[in-house]
C-alpha cells in the first residue's frame, strides 16, 4: 500500500473545506483530486495519477 505524506492530507482538507463550505466544487470526489493535485504541485508524497 502507498503511504500518503501526513502533509498532503492537509491539501486534501483544504480543498474538502472549500467543497463543504464555499460551494468551489461539484463533488467530493473532484474536491479530493484537486487536493491530490495541489500536494503533487508541491512535491509531497503522493502516489503517480492513473
């Protein structure tokens, strides 16, 4: 199983409270990637896009 960088959650949460509470996002599912993608941007441990 990959690990995840205990920073890049912190992306994650990021993007799920803009979701949740501005409305930036249709779905959680998008809000998550977005996520990914900013901590991947940053070069935190995440694992490579399908």
């Amino acid at each position: 199983m990959t690990k995840y960088d205990k920073s890049a959650s912190k992306d994650v949460e990021s993007a799920m409270h803009e979701h949740k509470h501005e409305g930036k996002y249709k779905s959680d599912k998008q809000a998550i990637a977005v996520g990914l993608s900013k901590a991947r941007q940053k070069g935190k441990k995440v694992p490579e896009k399908d």
